[in-house]
C-alpha cells in the first residue's frame, strides 16, 4: 500500500517540472488564403524560441563540454548545429512551380527541389574539444558534415555530388539573424533542382515538433492529401539574434500547401479543413503558448463557418483570427461562396512587381545562347542582383554579355559584376547589379558552351538531361552603394526574394548500349578463339586404321 502512495507522490512533485521552460518558447500559427484561381493556400509556421544561450544555443563554442538542456528545442538538430558549429541554417524542400502570376508571391523564397546554406565559423575549433575527424573548415569537413547530417535527418538526397552544387557567394544570401562577433564566418550555398519531396521528409519533420502530429495544427499534416497538391514544401530555418540579453536562438519549421478543391469538388471553390486535409483539430498541443488560425478573406461574396472569434485588418486585406489554444473538441473551419459553380473566365489577375524569365537555347553541342527577361512593373526603376549558378560543365562567356531595354541596346545599367569561372568540379556563379528603369523589360544574353563530360559522369537517367539550379533575384535598396561590399542583402525570412523556373539542358550523351555490344562481340570471339585453342592442347589427334574386312583385300 505505501508504493503506489509513493509514487503517487512523487509524480505529484515531477508534474511541475515538466511544464514550458522559461526561457523556451513555441508558436504555431496556421494560415489559409484563397487565392484568384479557385485553390487555397495552406502555410503552416512552428517556432521555437530559446533566449538562454547556455542551455539553448547550440554553436556556442565557449564550454564545447556544457550539455544542452532543452525541451521544445529538437535535440537531433541543435546537435548537428553545435557539432558544425553553424550560427544560422536554411533548408527548404519544395516540389512542383510556384505559379507568381496566378498566386503571388508565397512569403517566402521557394526554389523547385531542395536548396541549403548555412553560415558556418570558418576556423578550426580549438585543440581538445573533441573534433572527429573530417569537421575541419571547407566544403569536405564542417559542411559536408553537416550536410550528410541533415540528409540523414530528413532522409533526403543532400549529400549527392555537394562538391559539384556548393558556391559561396559575395553578394547573396546575407545573414536573417545576425552572427557572433568572437569569430569569422563563411558562407556555403548548395541547390539541387532534381530532389523531391514525400512522405518520407514529413515523417522525420513532424518528429521534431514538441506534440509531434498527435495536437495543434500539425494534426491537419496528412501526407496524402499534402503530396497530391498541386505544390508542396517544407522548410527548417535557424538564425541568432543579439537583441536579447545573451542572445536568442529561433528555430522556425515550415509546410506550405496549395490544394485545388474546384478540382476535387466538381467545379465549386468551396473548402474546409476536412475536404482539404481529412482531418480536423481534435484538441491543442499543450507546449504551444500561442496556437492561431487565420484566414484571409477573399473580395467576394462568401460565407465563413464557423464565425471567428476575432477580426484584423492589415494593408486592405481582412483576416479571420481563431485562437486554437484551448480547442476540447473537434474544430472544422470552412468557406462557402455564393455561387452555383466556379468560372475560370472571370479571373482577373495582378501582375507581379518583378518577373523573372530564363530559357537556354541552342542543341546539345555547340555554341547555345542564355537569355534573361527581368520585368519591372513598377512606375519607378528598382535596382536588383541577379544571381546564376550553373555546373561547371556549362561555360559562360562572360564577354558576349549584351543587355537591352524594350528591345534597345544599353551598356549603363549594369553596375557591378561578380563571376567566378567554373573549375573542374566546382560550379559557375555569377552575380550582377542591375538597375532596372521604370515600367521596363530588361533583356540579358550571353554564350554559354556546353562541354563534355566522361560517360561515367553522366545520371542514370542520361537521356532525360540534366537539371539546372533556378536563378534568384534579389530586390535592392534604390539608393544604396553599388560596392559589393556594401550591397545589404536577404533579410525578412527571404522576402523579396524571387526564382526562375529550373531549367532542363540536353548534354551530348554517348551511346551507352556500346559497352554491351563490345563486351557480347568480345566474348564471342573470345569463345571461339579460346574454344579452338582449349580443344587444339586439349585432344588427342591419332591415326586409326580400320581393318580390312573379310572377303575383301585378297587375291583371286
């Protein structure tokens, strides 16, 4: 009888312990909006906030042996992070074309397939922490460890032909958060246009959730419902900030979601959580301290149900806030518009402030041409940095590089220019400044040779081609220095940044059924030669007489 009071007792005494820590921190804020074309865009945020740098900050090189002590915090990252030490890391998996035109601009930066850069301390830790081997500087240690890390952790094809993908640039890609002063940093960017996203990147990713998808707003991440969307993602970003007093690390995990409920419904736009996801919020994750759902409501007329508790405005959109945090029952939001069926013809779209368009012209050998469209839709110019990172098997000649305004050569509005030719197996980057006029198209060309590569070089897939990495526009401040090394970029969680569709290039392929018609020849010939020879030592070569037979042979 005094065991279970014990432990009756005892568990009394642990409940306390085990709520929020104080100085860890998670938010999930769910938002749904309607877009133009009848499909709805899902984008779900988780962030983990740790302001404590001695039990959350996982690149702390002050006492390598201090452990990490966290309970919203993912153990699994914070440990790749502190082992690399990486101040600040951004991954995103995306499959499918992000429509800018229909849709707009997602609120983020998406590249189609999977794109990586972290800001790693470029200088060897100090002796007796306990380095393993290979985490030394550059792309073949702290990198490409924690490269092979991540693609062990979200099972995904990171670590694939890294030497061959990875670039540092000048100019792109500035720190979001900012980076300890105590020592230098560098800068490691890696695409990889081809990899895809399923079931078997969500499963690790919603590991790393403190309610994982049993509460909250990770209960609606079904990954059969997400995986036939007509666009899918997901992305984990890490930065540092210095505002708070010691710092503050913020872990911030992202799914965004474009479904087409015309297509499912039969012609009507109308949605809910259970006809978009199969599934509804049961109940709230206790370790959340705020859990919202949003919907921006479209101009048209509709209904919304259930009615939301909460009304917002902000820059002419109206917004439906519902606050999840003490959600007992099961909760389905859904929209109803006051039409018998949708009708495409009636769409009208905005124009983005600023396209991007790419095409690589010519055939597999030769000379070929690449061309760049940069539109401006703005009634005042905007200056931008263009950013191209091609393998290293495509030249680009950087002195054929012409540049045209509605169709008129101009040499003026090209203020900077960074290239770094392609090595043997590092690939080509290339940054430009641009300054776009007002209500512009921009025209670049340049020549570009494709070369040739040895034929166990090639993809398994040799004859689909190879795929080429999205360039990326960064938007510039219109008075800012045009030194590169006083260009301000990134920022903002990636606003503003824009990519081009990724490109698919057709490289002179050999005839890969050769080597089986020489090996089948060269066994044939080898069978017959070593078939002739083994029965020349092999035989007994004799003259046998047959004798006479009888009746014959004799004298008459």
């Amino acid at each position: 009888m005094h065991l279970p009071l014990a432990l009756l007792l005892l568990l009394l005494h642990t409940i306390p312990a085990l709520g929020t820590p104080q100085n860890e921190q998670f938010e999930e804020h769910l938002t749904l909006r309607p877009l133009p074309d009848g499909k709805v865009h899902a984008q779900f945020r988780f962030i983990t906030t740790v302001s404590d740098p001695l039990k959350g900050v996982p690149f702390d090189l002050a006492d390598r042996e201090e452990a990490l002590h966290t309970t919203l915090l993912p153990l699994s990252l914070t440990q790749l992070l502190r082992t690399y030490y990486t101040p600040e890391l951004h991954l995103s998996l995306n499959a499918g074309k992000w429509d800018p035109l229909r849709w707009g601009q997602p609120g983020g930066a998406l590249r189609t397939g999977a794109e990586m850069w972290a800001w790693v301390t470029d200088s060897r830790a100090p002796s007796g922490e306990g380095e393993g081997e290979g985490e030394g500087e550059g792309e073949g240690g702290r990198w490409q460890g924690l490269t092979n890390g991540l693609a062990g952790l979200f099972c995904a094809s990171l670590s694939s032909q890294m030497e061959q993908r990875t670039t540092s640039p000048r100019l792109a890609f500035r720190p979001e958060g900012d980076l300890p002063s105590y020592t230098p940093h560098k800068l490691y960017h890696a695409s990889h246009p081809s990899e895809s996203i399923c079931t078997e990147n969500l499963t690790p990713f919603l590991k790393l959730l403190p309610c994982k998808s049993r509460a909250g707003i990770a209960q609606l991440l079904n990954p059969h419902r997400a995986f036939d969307a007509d666009w899918h993602g997901m992305g984990v970003h890490v930065r540092w900030s210095n505002s708070s007093a010691g710092g503050e690390t913020e872990v911030r995990m992202e799914v965004g979601v474009v479904f087409d409920p015309v297509r499912v419904s039969g012609g009507k736009r109308e949605w809910s959580l259970k006809s978009l996801f199969d599934r509804t919020i049961t109940r709230s994750c206790p370790a959340a301290s705020s859990s919202v759902l949003t919907v921006q409501l479209p101009e048209e007329m509709h209904e919304l149900l259930p009615q939301p508790a909460k009304m917002l405005s902000s820059d002419g959109v109206f917004e439906a806030v519902y606050d999840l945090g003490s959600v007992g029952e099961e909760m389905d939001v859904g929209m109803r518009w006051l039409e018998d069926r949708f009708d495409y013809a009636t769409v009208r779209y905005t124009p983005p402030e600023l396209i991007i368009r790419r095409a690589l012209k010519g055939g597999s050998t030769g000379l070929s041409e690449l061309s760049v469209i940069l539109s401006n839709t703005r009634a005042e110019p905007r200056r931008v940095l263009y950013v191209e990172t091609l393998p290293w098997f495509i030249s680009l000649f950087l002195h054929t590089l012409q540049t045209e305004v509605d169709g008129v050569a101009r040499d003026d509005i090209i203020q900077s220019i960074s290239y770094l030719p392609p090595v043997s197996p590092k690939p080509t980057l290339l940054e430009i400044t641009l300054l776009l006029p007002a209500s512009s198209e921009v025209h670049l060309t340049m020549q570009a040779e494709k070369g040739f590569i040895r034929y166990t070089e090639h993809q398994p897939d040799a004859s689909r081609g190879w795929d080429l990495p999205a360039a990326v526009v960064f938007p510039l401040p219109l008075n800012a220095s045009s030194s590169p090394a006083k260009v301000a970029i990134g920022g903002g969680e990636g606003e503003g940044r824009i990519y081009s569709s990724t490109l698919l290039v057709d490289l002179p392929t050999p005839d890969f059924s050769m080597p089986y018609n020489v090996i089948i020849m060269s066994s044939t010939l080898v069978a017959l030669f070593f078939g002739s020879v083994f029965n020349c030592l092999t035989r007994r070569f004799v003259v046998l007489r047959m004798p006479a037979e009888k009746g014959k042979g004799k004298a008459s």
